[in-house]
C-alpha cells in the first residue's frame, strides 16, 4: 500500500520536475518548486511508514515549515524588483 | 561490478563532474559558488551512501531493530552541511566586495581590469 | 534510485540554465531531492540539516547575495571545450577508479568493519543517548564537532569583517 | 509586506510554532533525529521569516545585534567551557564522565551542553550573515 | 489573555510533538513555551489576529464544509486536467468581501485559494482579485455561500 | 474491522496518490502560469489530504496520527498562503493571465 503511494508521488515528483525545466518564466519554476517540496514531505511521510520508523514525520514538518519560507523568500525578493530587500516597503510597526 | 552495485557511485561521480565543470567554465562568480556547492553535495552522498544497508534502518536505536546503517559518515557530513553554508556565506561575501570594487562579478572582465590597470602603472 | 537520476537531470538544467534567479530556485528544488534521497539513505540527522539549510538558508542567502550583484550570466560561453574535456577526462577516471569499490549496501566493506560496531552497540549503555548520531557527534567525536562549531564561528567572523567596514564609511 | 495582509497573518500564526519547533528539536536530538546544528538553523530560519515578513528593522528591534553577536562568541564558549569543567572536575578536556556522579548521566549532560553551544553558536551566525547581506544592500541603494 | 491561551497551546503542541513525558523534558517544554511566549510578545505577534481564540469554535464547524467543497472542486478541476479538449475559460473576477477584521478576510482569502478553481491574485479590506479555471468557478466567489460562512464564523464584536 | 480499515486506508492512499499525479500532469499541461497553479493546489490539498489521511487510518490512535494531522494543518495553513503570494506577485510583475475569448483582460 505504502510503495503504491510513494510510486504515485515519484510520478507527480517527476512531473513536476518537467514543469520545472521547461517553465517559461520564474514563477512557473516557483509553483513547481513548491509543489517538489509538498510532495517531499508526504514521500518523507510515506518512507517513513514504509521502513516502519513513523517517528521521522517531524523531518516532514521541517519540510514543509522551510518550504514556506523559502518561497515567500524568493517571493519578497521578486515583488520588490531587482532591488527588492527582505526589509524594505514596510510600513512602521503599529 | 554490478550495474545496481555501483549506481549510486556513478550518479556521485557526475554530480562531481558537472559542479567541477561549472567551477572551471563559468566565469560567473555566483555561479562558480553554486557549482562549487553541487560538488559539495556529491561528496555528502559519496560517504552517505555506501554507509546505507539495505534492510538496516537508521541509526536511532530502538529495540525491535537490528540492523542499521552506518552512523560515522552522517556525523562527519551532518557538520560539513553547516561549515558549508557558512563557507557558502563567507564566499558571497568576498563576491559581494568584489561587485562593489570591480563592478562585475565576471572573472574574464575583473582579470581584464587587473591587467589594463597593471599597464597603466 | 530514482531520486538520485532526477538529481542529476536537476544538475544538468543547473550548467544550461543563465538566469541566476532560476539557478536559485532550481538549487532549492536540488535540496529537497537531495534530502529525500538522505531520508532513503537511512540518513535523518543529515536530512534534516540539508533541508533546513538547503532549502531555507543558503536560498535565502544566495538571494540577498544577488540582489547587490547581477542577475544574470551575461557572456556567452566562449571556450566550453577544453573544461569539459578535463571534466570527462577526470569523470572516466573516477568511473574507472569505481570498479574496485565494494558494491552498494554490501555488509562485508570496510565502512561497516571498524569502529561502527563499537558505537552501535556500546553507545545507549555509555551514553544512555538512542541516537547514535548525537552520541558521536557530541561525545565520541567531540574534538571534531568543537572543530566545526569554532569553523562555522570564523566564517561567521569572516564575513562580518568584510561586510562591516563598507558601513563605517557610508556614515561618514 | 507588512501590508500584504494574508502573509501578516499567516506569519503571525506561525512563527510562534515555528520557534517552538526548534526548541523541540534541540531538546529531542536525543531521541530523534535533530540537534543543536538543526535547532540553531531552524531559529535562524524563524527570524528571517520574520524579517521576510516584518522587515529587518523590525527583527532587528527583536534580536539586536549586539545580541546575536554575543550569541556566537557564547556558543562556542559553552563548548569550551563544558570542556574546561570537565578538566576542573578532574578528567581530561571534553571528558564527559566527570560531569556527574554517573559516568552515564555525565555523558548526558556533556551532551546536552555541548548542543546548546552548537545551537547559539549556529543560529547567531546564520542571523548574523543575513543581517549583514540584507542590511548592506540598504546601505549601497542610499548611497 | 492571549498569551495565556498561546502558552497553552504551545504546551500541548510540545507535548504532542514530544511523546516522551520524562520529567525532564516536562519542564524544558514548560520552559520552552513560556520562552516562546516572551519572545512573541516581543515581536508583537500575540494579538486578535495573530492568536485568533475568538474564532476556534466556529472554525470547528466551517472547516468541514470547506472540505466537503474543496473535494467537490478538486473532482471537477481534475475531470478537467484528464479530459482531452482541456476545456477551460479562464477568468479574473473582482467582488467586495463581507467581512470585517482582518482574520475574517485571510481565512476568506485563503479559503478561495484552497479551493482548486480559483485562486484569490489580490486581496485589501475593500475589494477580492479572483482569478476562476471556468467562468462558472470564477462567478462562483462572488457573494458566495462560503462569504456568508465566513462572516459567520468571524463573529466580530 | 481491521479488514475494513485496511481497504478504506488502502483507497484513501491510492485515490491520494492519484490526485497528487493529476495535480502534477496539469501543472505539465495547463497553457499559462495561472491556469497551472489551480493544478497545483490539487495536489496541495485533496492528494495530500488523502494521503495523510491513508496513513493516519493505518496509525491508529496514537501520536504518529496527530503529527501527521498537524502535518495536514500546517498544509491548511501555508499552502493557500505561498499559492496567494505568488499569484500576487506573478501579476505585481506583470504577467498577463491567459483569458478566456470575451473576456476583456484591462477591465477587471
């Protein structure tokens, strides 16, 4: 059951791997790269069950808190332009 | 001498060789740090996975397994990813003194500058 | 396995791709692959680091290195031949160096005969710590982490020495 | 992007976790996988996002410079120090049985310190190398 | 109040996440959370949107439905992706939102977002940008059954 | 029971992984970037819910089943937010959606 899940998400894995190569523009690469990380954590998850060693889910969690915050990272930077700082464009705090 | 058996050494060694040639062909600054990184990582999985036995489980012990697989490269690469990315940050910073000093941070335009400026002198 | 080949093809669209921005991203996608393949390694500990570090740190880090650079590559390659003649030459004599390697997961190679045994079993009676990872890392090979720490502690100097001074400056 | 309300909230849900998260898996190295290089990465990773979120003068209202920078010299302090005591209490350097009664019990705390150093030392420069890389393109657009 | 309330539910996170009840690790996660919630409060997180307790009761009650809708969605999204002619006709819909505070609006935002067929491009206190697969997914958002659902569920005082 | 839990765990992670492979077959064959991400959010939420809940089944009542239902809420809570940043930010840059013929794309 498990190796029939993880062979689902190797497809998805690899699927989006091609949106990643052939993406036109960076945000195509984005959502790709996004998508990558989800589908890392749950195949985390899934070998996790798979070896029969479920106390790794919390490498799934540091999965998926990092995947956030490296694309608002990547986000941040292309919203402001070129120039764009993590710390510019910020109202001062209420 | 299996295909299987030496498979993983072989992706390794690729992994090696495209960060090298990124290193050695790309005059990019950046880009040399990040093929440097890829050559970085080959390494990691060169000592990791020959430590991996199939069947084993991780090195966490727990009583109802037997096997596992070989805790000594995890350690030693467990330190290098973090000296890495410290080294990481340290090589941007010279790239970053360099942009503001030479303006670019292509190798062929900052030796062209070090070679116009040593015959003006 | 698997993982390992979409690495590779990951690594081939990193030497074709120009746009720094889009190397960028393809290195944080790399590290995710990078740390599932660690996790089928059996490796955790290692995971995790290059989870965190891959995926969040050195991203974010590359980023901010770029925004005071230039985004893209702009040269064309001029002379590609000869690297990428030393690089295969190199690559086949690693290949050729690889057959007297023992073969993947074999019980017998030296890796698995030295010391490891003593760790694994002496380690939760000595250290009373189930994670052989930490047990090493911090008690049996403590010289080395004591290394690592003060490595990372020198480059974190390192780079406040050579971005601090421009700031001085920019006051006066 | 404080303005950006969606991102406001969903930083503000989540770092408190995201810390607590890290402090979970410094304490847990343990037992799981984890540990102080881990724990460290992942706090530094919680303020960036902060800064992300915020803006740097705002994570630099929360964890001043001064702060961070004793953090590192403090982590690889504690290292040593655990080292120094382990001398004053009649072992070699880095000899962990000496710390208590139980040479066992030693090695736990030898180890849980020795984390915490890796842990401050780690997070302060990871912190540290982003105040400085994001801090200095302000500098250079000024000047 | 609320930091009270985030304390606890720190607490329990710990406790969940750790499994293991030492005493040991019962105070340093006592310790931990109570340090979490000093440094919270020194990032001025702790507050009505960042520790929303007003709302967890009714949040109760609205997320089964938005499952229940999001399954829904994702079926016809999917019959979508696999049929051969591809059929889709994309949208960009503006609609003013009912709701209030700020919270009320990320969980609508966010809402429109979970739901495969639309995905919300900007979202301010006055005015939702709604970008649709299909012209009915994209008129769907407008004064929808899910905005009433969420004012519901906000409850502002 | 345990028979009946099986097959129900069993169907949730084969319809989880099916979701997660059509999520991803639209990313490839969507025409434009905002079309691709209503694929993506397929993946995001039902194919990873489903499988979640797959495993979840198959824990059990213990504390593996909560960490993978904290593992669904942190996907509730982040997945919509970095879909929503990057739709913004893809049209803060000005990346023109594909629109449907009719539509006009200066009026909304």
């Amino acid at each position: 059951m498990f190796a029939a899940g993880a062979i689902a998400l190797l497809v998805a894995l690899a699927l989006a791997l091609v949106r990643a190569i052939l993406g036109p523009t960076v945000f195509d690469r984005l959502q790709a790269a996004n998508t990558i990380g989800t589908v890392a954590m749950l195949m985390l998850a899934v070998l996790g069950f798979l070896t029969g060693r479920p106390e790794f889910l919390d490498l799934a969690l540091v999965y998926g808190l990092l995947n956030v915050v490296g694309t608002i990272a990547v986000l941040k930077f292309f919203r402001h332009g070129d120039l764009g700082a993590p710390g510019e464009g910020v109202e001062p705090h209420p | 001498m299996s295909f299987t058996g030496h498979y993983t050494y072989w992706v390794t060694i690729f992994l090696m060789i495209a960060g090298l040639y990124i290193v050695i062909a790309r005059g990019n600054l950046v880009k040399k740090l990040i093929g440097l990184g890829i050559f970085q990582t080959s390494v990691y999985i060169l000592y990791i996975a020959p430590g991996k036995l199939i069947g084993g489980t991780a090195p966490i012990l727990a009583a109802s397994f037997h096997t596992y697989s070989n805790p000594l490269p995890h350690v030693l690469i467990l330190t290098a990813i973090v000296v890495g990315v410290a080294t990481l940050a340290l090589g941007l910073a010279i790239v970053v003194r360099i942009r503001e000093a030479y303006d670019s941070i292509e190798e062929d335009e900052i030796l062209e500058i070090d070679r116009s400026e040593g015959e003006a002198q | 396995m698997t993982l390992l080949t979409m690495m590779a093809v990951v690594t081939v669209a990193i030497v074709v791709q120009r746009n720094l921005f889009a190397v960028v991203v393809f290195g944080s996608i790399y590290s995710f692959l990078m740390a599932t393949a660690l996790v089928a390694l059996d490796a955790v500990d290692v995971a995790m680091t290059e989870a965190s570090v891959g995926a969040g740190m050195s991203t974010v880090l590359l980023l901010t290195a770029l925004n005071l650079t230039r985004g893209d590559e702009v040269k064309p390659l001029r002379r590609p031949l000869l690297p990428l003649f030393v690089a295969i030459v190199i690559g086949a004599a690693l290949v050729y160096g690889t057959f007297g390697l023992p073969a993947f997961s074999d019980p017998q190679a030296a890796i698995h005969l030295h010391v490891v045994p003593r760790y694994l079993v002496d380690s939760l009676r000595e250290t009373g710590v189930p994670n052989v990872v930490t047990s090493v890392l911090a008690s049996y090979r403590g010289y080395d982490t004591l290394g690592e720490t003060t490595v990372v502690f020198t480059a974190g100097a390192g780079v406040i020495a050579l971005l601090r001074r421009r700031r001085g400056k920019a006051k006066q | 992007m404080t303005r950006d309300l969606v991102l406001r909230v969903l930083g503000k849900v989540l770092i408190p976790f995201v810390l607590l998260f890290a402090l979970y898996v410094q304490f847990h190295g343990d037992f799981g996988p984890g540990g102080g290089f881990q724990a460290g990465v992942i706090t530094a990773a919680a303020v960036i996002f902060y800064a992300i979120i915020f803006g740097l003068p705002a994570a630099r209202r929360f964890a001043p410079d001064r702060l961070v920078e004793s953090m590192i010299a403090a982590g690889v302090l504690i290292y040593g120090g655990v080292g120094v005591f382990g001398i004053l209490m009649g072992g070699n350097y880095l000899d962990y049985f000496v710390l208590a009664h139980d040479t066992v019990h030693g090695q736990e705390r030898g180890i849980f310190w020795v984390e915490v150093g890796v842990a401050f030392t780690v997070s302060g420069v990871m912190t540290k190398v982003f105040y400085q890389f994001a801090e200095r393109r302000r500098v250079v657009d000024e000047a | 109040m609320h930091l009270a309330s985030l304390g606890i539910v720190l607490y329990a996170f710990w406790l969940l996440l750790s499994g293991y009840f030492e005493p040991f690790l019962l105070a340093a996660g006592a310790g931990s959370a109570l340090a979490v919630v000093l440094l919270s409060r020194r990032m001025h997180i702790v507050d009505r949107e960042g520790h929303p307790i007003q709302m967890i009761a009714s949040v109760l009650l609205y997320w089964p439905w938005l499952i229940k809708e999001i399954f829904k969605c994702a079926w016809d999204v999917s019959r979508i992706i696999l049929s051969p002619s591809l059929p889709i006709s994309p949208v960009l819909v503006r609609f003013k939102p009912t709701q209030k505070s700020q919270v009320g609006l990320t969980t609508h935002a966010n809402s429109i977002t979970l739901t495969p067929g639309t995905i919300t491009v900007e979202a301010t206190q006055d005015e939702f940008l709604v970008h649709g697969l299909t012209r009915t997914a994209g008129a769907g958002v407008i004064d929808s059954e899910m905005d009433q659902r969420v004012s519901k569920v906000e409850g502002y005082r | 029971m345990s028979m009946a839990l099986d097959i129900l765990s069993w169907f949730c992670m084969l319809a989880g992984g099916v979701f997660c492979a059509i999520g991803a077959f639209g990313l490839v064959r969507m025409p434009d970037f905002y079309t691709r991400m209503h694929a993506a959010s397929i993946t995001d939420t039902v194919g990873a819910w489903l499988l979640l809940l797959g495993m979840i089944l198959q824990a059990g009542l213990t504390l593996i089943a909560v960490k993978l239902l904290m593992i669904a809420l942190l996907l509730l809570f982040t997945s919509p937010t970095a879909t929503h940043a990057l739709a913004k930010a893809a049209r803060a840059r000005g990346l023109q959606p594909l629109l449907a013929p009719g539509e006009d794309p200066s009026k909304p």
